[in-house]
C-alpha cells in the first residue's frame, strides 16, 4: 500500500534531498512540496496526502500552527514534525498541535520511514532523542514556560506576530490574514502589552527568540 507524502520545508535543497531519499523507500510517494505554512496548510487540501512532513520554522505560518490549521482541516492526515529544535517547549506544542510524531532533523533516513510507517498505521512516533522530554513532562518535571509564546499569546497574536517580525506592514498582514487594518492594530497592540514590549524591533528579537521566526 502506498503512503503520499507532503514535504513542508522552507529550503528547497533540503527538500529536494529528502524526497530523493524517500522515494528510494518501496511504497512512499512524495505527492506535493510547500515553501512555507500558508502554502502547506493549501498543498495538504490539494493533494490529500497521508503524511506531512513539517519543518518548524516556517515564513507566513510557523509550522506548530500549520500543523494545527491542517489537521482541523483534515483530521484524518498525520504530521510528522521535522525540526532542529530540541527544546521542550516546540516538542510540547507540536503534540498538543496534534503532531503524531517529532523528529530532529540529525535523525537518519531509517528513523524517519519507521516514523512514517507507524504514523500510517495511527500510532505516536518520538525520536529517542527527544523522548525524555516527554516522559519528564508526563511525571511533572518539565520546566515551567511563564512568558512563552504559544501559553502567553492566542494562536492569532502568534500569527500576527510572525507576520510583524518578518518585516510586513499592518495592511499587508490584514490583507494576509483576511482581517480589518484595525483589528490586526488591536493583535499588535495586545500582544505588546501581555509581552510588555513596546516596539517593533522588540518585537522582532523576541518572535526570534521564541523560534517563530529565524534569522
């Protein structure tokens, strides 16, 4: 039985390498390729793949909240989150998202298609590397994340956000998201003051620090 594949990653040599790798797999297709969240969250409607392969960081739409606009789209399809980040908070996020499994990006091809495999069959896939995060989570000994990003803004302002730190004006981001010019200013203005930052270049360094966006 074959299982088709999304590969959602912003650099396209990364892509191209993996699809490469996992076409030599009997039985994986890679159906659609997307460039960024946006284009993710249309290619998983498009083309019906069975898996997405998501990278994190992500332009328009991180992949944390691609992730969970697809799977409200459609429930049926598996995420596997491909990511260099190790940090609890992206592995805590991406599960709560709805992600099936989380990979880091240094894994070997032979874990990833054991992920895929396991994913296809509606099981949960964690990289080894990343397990005791999880597990310390589960007892009570995860960190506490007072100031983060995904439990401090809605998953709007996050969005909003990600858009003012990649450099877009408010109309562009009201354009973008479909919304009012002065309701995207509330968004802005809201997150500002839960964050206590006053300034777009504030702003800016902390979505980068929070790995909404990256340099």
């Amino acid at each position: 039985m074959e299982t088709r594949l999304l590969l959602c990653d912003d650099h396209k040599l990364f892509r191209e390498g993996l699809k490469t790798l996992l076409e030599k797999r009997p039985g994986l297709r890679v159906v659609a390729e997307a460039a960024d969240g946006p284009g993710a969250v249309a290619a998983s409607l498009e083309s019906r793949p069975d898996v997405v392969i998501m990278d994190i960081s992500m332009p328009r739409l991180n992949g944390i909240e691609a992730t969970r606009k697809i799977l409200e789209l459609r429930p049926d399809c598996r995420v596997i989150v491909l990511s260099m980040h190790s940090d609890r908070r992206f592995v805590k996020e991406a599960l709560k998202a709805g992600a099936s499994a989380y990979l880091l990006k240094d894994s070997a091809c032979d874990e990833l298609c054991a992920a895929v495999a396991a994913v296809a069959e509606g099981k949960t896939y964690l990289s080894p590397a990343i397990a005791h995060i999880v597990v310390a989570e589960c007892v009570g000994r995860g960190s506490r994340d007072d100031g983060a990003a995904f439990s401090v803004l809605s998953a709007r302002e996050r969005e909003v956000l990600q858009l003012l730190a990649e450099g877009r004006s408010t109309k562009q981001i009201a354009l973008h998201l479909r919304l009012s010019v002065k309701t995207v200013e509330t968004h802005r203005m809201q997150t500002m003051r839960k964050l206590d930052i006053h300034s777009i270049a504030g702003l800016t360094k902390y979505a980068i620090q929070e790995g909404l966006v990256s340099l």
